[in-house]
C-alpha cells in the first residue's frame, strides 16, 4: 500500500441520546449513532431516578481532521448522568482541524450532569470544541472539564498547537454564561498571567440551577483549597445561578480529587440526593 492509503482518512461519528422520566424511573427512550460514537447499556448504580450512561469513542483518540457530534435531549423530569470510561485523546492534527461539538438540552423540572474524564491535547494538536447547553425553566445542568496539556509523564509539553473551545449556557432562550478561549502552544501569552502561568492542567466545573447559601459556598472553598493541599490554585465564584470552580495546577489527580469533592458537597443542594462518584472513574 501506498503512504497515500496508509494515510488516516478523517472519521465523522454523530451520537444523539434521548431520556425521560417514566414511573419514577429515568430511561434511555432513543440513541441514534453513525459511525463510531456508542453508549453502554443504561446503568442504575443509585436507583432508578438517576440513570447513569457511558459514552463510548472506540478508536480510542481523537486525529486530525475527525469530527465528533453528541446531542443529548433530558426530558421533563428526567434525571441523568453521563461521563466516559476513560480519557480523551486528543492527537496531532497532521495539518487538519479535530472538531467536537456538543449540544444539550434539559427540560423542565430535569437533571444533567455531564461529567466525562480527563481530556489530553498531545502536543501539535488543533481542536476546535463548541459546547452547547439549553435549559428551561428550573432544569439544572453539571459540567465538569479536567484539561491536560501535553503528556508531561513522557516529558512531553504542549508547544505547539491550537486548541479552541466556546462554551455557552442558555436558560429560556437568554444567554447565562458564555466563555470562550483560544490556546497556542506557540504563544508566550498561553503561559502568562491571563491564561495558564505557565502550568499543564486546568479544570472548570460549571453548576447551573438555584442560588447556593454563601455559608455552604465559604465550606465549600475551605474543603476545596484542603483538597488541593497547596499542588494548585482553586477559585470558587457564584453568579446568580451559576457556580464556578476552577484549579489549575500540574496534577490532573489533583484536578480531579479537587473538583469531586466540590461536586460532591453541592450536588445534595442541587439535586436533591447524595454525591457519587461516577463508576468509570473508579476503573
């Protein structure tokens, strides 16, 4: 074969999710898929209220020039929790652009947590992420992003590169939160002040629902900044109904403890039940 037929061809892999809630139990009503995006079997590990899904990428990492679709539709009521059996990977874009676009939609009365494991961008990378989530009326959405740049266990930085993404919240049609960033690995900038001083791990989690008691917010900032035990800087901020914590650091463990222990002091207030921790996470 020729080093044209050896070359990868660009793969395009849509997922669409549907769920509701029937008899007091959340199910998983429809899945579409094309190419190769799946979903594991429905899981119950805290009852039947909260369905747990596991969102599959066989191939294992994302190339350049591949395209990846997940629209996820929460019914009224219904309850759902959604993460990944293992990292993403992010690879070198050989001069194309790697695209991920997910769109999210939570309905009345409804639940979405949306907690995938950690994402690796491999150095030479060039990915373009645009994340979408609509709410109505008093649905309450989770997100939570563990950002890894480079594979610094092979002493390897992200150098070179570009990595886009934009993030947007809607509630009832009005914008609530809206970030955007663009990261060159090239750029001095991407290690200055504004952006990631200089260290190779970030993670955001984004809660949006009902204002959190500033008594609950102060314990939880404490228990946060004891979770990170000086291996990072942790923040904490709430905005009418959206709560936002960040760390950044150079340990994804850390990242990781950090923002299940925040999720895990919030989640009663916002959702009504106990926290726990996804079973992907624990493999």
């Amino acid at each position: 074969m020729t080093g044209q037929h050896l070359a990868h061809q660009p793969l395009q892999a849509r997922l669409a999710l549907k769920f509701a809630a029937m008899d007091a139990t959340t199910r998983l009503v429809e899945r579409d898929h094309f190419g190769p995006l799946l979903v594991q079997k429905p899981l119950y590990p805290e009852g039947r209220e909260v369905c747990h899904a596991v969102i599959i990428h066989p191939p294992g990492g994302v190339v350049g020039g591949d395209q990846l679709e997940i629209a996820i539709n929460a019914d009224e009521a219904a309850k759902v929790q959604i993460t990944t059996p293992g990292a993403a990977k992010w690879y070198k874009a050989n001069g194309h652009t790697s695209q991920q676009k997910i769109s999210i939609r939570i309905g009345k009365r409804a639940a979405l947590e949306w907690v995938p494991q950690e994402t690796i961008f491999y150095n030479h990378a060039n990915v373009a992420i645009d994340h979408q989530v609509t709410l109505e009326d008093d649905a309450v959405y989770v997100g939570c992003e563990i950002l890894c740049f480079g594979r610094t266990a092979f002493g390897e930085t992200f150098a070179n590169g570009q990595i886009k993404q934009r993030t947007s919240i809607q509630r009832n049609g009005k914008i609530i939160w809206l970030e955007q960033i663009r990261l060159r690995g090239e750029d001095a900038a991407m290690n200055g002040p504004l952006a990631l001083s200089g260290k190779t791990v970030c993670a955001t989690l984004l809660l949006a629902g009902k204002t959190i008691p500033q008594s609950l917010l102060a314990l939880v900032r404490e228990e946060a900044e004891k979770c990170a035990s000086g291996y990072g800087q942790v923040g904490i901020s709430q905005l009418k109904s959206i709560i936002v914590a960040r760390y950044l650091g150079n340990s994804s463990e850390v990242a990781r403890h950090v923002m299940l222990h925040v999720w895990g002091l919030l989640r009663p207030e916002l959702l009504g039940c106990a926290a726990i921790v996804p079973r992907m996470w624990c493999t």
